[in-house]
C-alpha cells in the first residue's frame, strides 16, 4: 500500500475529498491507518504537483466516523489489471 493523503472533507454529492502529493490510477481501493476498505478513487483534479482526488465511498463505510476524522492519513493500493484478451484470428477453409 502506498500513501494517498489526508482527507479533507466530504463533498455534498457524499463523496471524500482527499488532497494526495502523487496522481493515483482511478478505480484503486483506497484504505483508512486501520487498513478498513473506505472506497475507490473517482477522479483526480486539479494541479498536477497536488492532486485533489475524489473516492468514491463503499456503503459499508460510516460516513460520520469518517467526517469526523478529517485529516486522517489514506493509503491506495494497486489496482488489478484486467486481463487482456487475445483475438482469435479466423481462418479460411479452402473448399
């Protein structure tokens, strides 16, 4: 797990918006100090240097625990790669 940052609030639309120093890639799990699932990262905006990065929360996450605990340190982990499917190459039939 790598650093992500500190939490900064909770956005009207019920999303966490966290101030991270790196651009994680979207749709990693995002994890509290307590290594608790809390969401996935949404999208990143902002500058390029300090990133805000909005998570999208699970509905087992407590919204008000974490509202209370603004500042908290989150940490990402990688995101699983999709496996790349390989095409089948057709072949003609000679008649």
């Amino acid at each position: 797990m790598k650093f992500l940052g500190k939490s900064l609030h909770i956005a009207n639309s019920g999303k966490l918006i966290v101030r991270s120093d790196k651009t994680p890639s979207p749709g990693a799990v995002v994890f509290d100090s307590k290594k608790n699932k809390i969401g996935k990262v949404g999208y990143v905006f902002g500058p390029t240097k300090k990133p805000y990065v909005s998570v999208r929360l699970f509905k087992s996450a407590n919204r008000d625990v974490i509202a209370k605990n603004c500042g908290e340190k989150l940490f990402v982990s990688k995101p699983k790669s999709k496996k790349s499917r390989k095409r089948r190459m057709r072949t003609r039939h000679k008649k």
